[in-house]
C-alpha cells in the first residue's frame, strides 16, 4: 500500500518543509516514509534535512536527455529517505516537470508513504503537478483570515483534480492569533479535519539553523508534540502501489491557475 500526500498552502513561508519533514519523522513510527522536496523552482528541504551538499538531486532525475537511477538521489536520513532538490536555476530551467510522474511513480513502489513537499504558488505546471500527483493533500496555513483564503484556493484546485483533502493543519500560531475564531471557519470551508495546530516555537528555527529537521533536533519542544498529534490524526489509506503508479503515469498536464491577487481576497 502507498499514499501520496502534497504538503502545500499556497503562499510562501508557512511552515511547508517544516512540517514535511516533522510529519514524516512522526509517520516514520509506523511506516515506511519517502520525504521529496517537489518544490523544484525554490527548493529548501536540503536546508532542513542537513543535505546541503547532496550531489544527486531531484533536478538531476529530471534531466530530460540523462538517465540517471532513481535511487541515486534517496538519501537514508532520520529513518526518512529523502529526495532533495537542487536550488540552483540552471537546475530548474533544464528541468522537465512532467517527469516527476515517473520519477513519483518509482518511488511509490517502495514505500508506504509519499510527503510531497509543494511549491507556495500554483502558477506553472512544476508548481501545481505534485498536488495533481497526490492521493490527498494536507493544507499547511497560518491562523488567519488571509492564508486560509489562500489555503481554501489550493483546496479548491486540488479537488478539481480528484485530490482529496487530508486535513488542516494550522502552523507558527502564536498567542496573538484568534485561533478559536478561525478554528471553526476552517471546519466549515475545508474538506477536511483540522489536524493540528502547531505553536509559534524558536525549536522550528533553530533546527532550521542546524540543518536538522524539528522532530530530530527538538523531540521534546511543543511544537514537535503538535507535529506528532497532527500526523496520528492522519489515517493514512494506502490503495494498490500499481493503481498509483499508473495514475502518476497517465496524469494529463494541469493548466497552472493565474496567480493569486491578494488585495482580492
Ligand atoms: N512552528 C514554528 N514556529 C516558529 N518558526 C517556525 C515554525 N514553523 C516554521 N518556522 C520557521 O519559519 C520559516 C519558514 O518555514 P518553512 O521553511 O518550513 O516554510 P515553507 O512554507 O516551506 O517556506 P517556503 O514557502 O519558502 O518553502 C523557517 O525559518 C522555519 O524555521
Ligand atoms: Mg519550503
């Protein structure tokens, strides 16, 4: 069994790779866990995952004219695999989006669980494919009024593609926040639960800084127990790994949505 899940929120900077990495050291309890940073334009999880100076990356498996193993660019890290991506642009520009069908398709033959950390825009097809490629996706969104509206938006292209919804998952929420006026907006305008809600906590950073996702670096910070509690509210439902490997493979282009204007929301 497999499932795929898109870690995404639609706006940049809300706790994506954090929770990617945190939710998938949590499920990495109970199953077997790939982590692939599928934001290929602005990628950041080697940041997070003390990968900085992986030599293989997704980029490479991308690489139209290159053949290069898929298990080249998995790394075994915090009883994770991992599957970094390069931040060059030279990188990304000779990147063919599109064969990050295969690329999933492989991947998912090996494991139980697939976190696609997503890009923060849904603009281009590299952008919007790993929410189309996912089973479900798990909406990552600060407590307010503005990201939910973002969020909601990512939900709406998701389901428009047949992706279901996971659950939300509310993420650097500090004291300040109306967390209980939001909470019960969100239940009404998502599909899904609200899985989580993750305190505002200098553990995130500092892993960040160490290069350590927060899980490993910080198992006993609040916001670590959040991840945990989020990531058992997450009945994972794999179906057959060749359904999903023939539904990556057969999964037409998506049309990328126009950029999303703010001052509209
Ligand atoms: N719960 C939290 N408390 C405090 N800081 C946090 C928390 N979660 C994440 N951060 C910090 O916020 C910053 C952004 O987090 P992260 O990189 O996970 O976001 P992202 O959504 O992946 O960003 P991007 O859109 O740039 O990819 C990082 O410095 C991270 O350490
Ligand atoms: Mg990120």
């Amino acid at each position: 069994m497999v499932e795929a899940f898109a870690v995404a929120s639609g706006k940049g900077g809300t706790g994506k790779t954090t929770s990617t990495l945190a939710l998938g050291l949590a499920l990495a309890e109970t199953y077997d866990v790939t982590v692939v940073d599928a934001d290929t334009g602005m990628a950041n999880l080697l940041f997070h995952a003390g990968l900085d100076d992986a030599d293989v990356t997704l980029h490479d498996l991308l690489l139209g004219e290159r053949d290069i193993p898929v298990a080249d660019a998995c790394y075994e890290r915090f009883g994770l695999t991992v599957v970094p991506c390069g931040t060059d642009l030279a990188g990304f520009r000779e990147a063919d989006p599109t064969r990050l069908h295969d690329v999933i398709a492989e991947l998912a033959a090996d494991t139980d669980v697939l976190l696609l950390d997503s890009p923060a825009a849904l603009d281009s097809a590299a952008s919007v494919l790993p929410i189309v490629l996912a089973d479900r996706v798990v909406l990552v969104t600060q407590p307010t009024d503005l990201a939910l509206s973002v969020a909601l938006k990512v939900q709406e292209y998701a389901m428009s593609y047949g992706t279901g919804v996971a659950g939300v998952l509310f993420t650097e929420v500090g004291p300040a926040d109306a967390i209980e006026r939001i909470t019960p907006k969100a239940e009404r305008y998502f599909e899904g639960p609200i899985i989580g809600a993750v305190p505002d906590d200098d553990a995130a950073r500092a892993a960040r800084r160490a290069g350590q996702p927060l899980l490993a670096y910080a198992p006993d910070s609040p916001a670590a127990a959040a991840y945990r509690d989020a990531a058992a509210a997450i009945d994972v439902d794999g179906g057959e790994v060749d359904a999903l490997a023939d539904r990556f493979r057969s999964a037409v282009i998506p049309d990328p949505v126009k950029p999303i204007d703010s001052n509209r929301l």
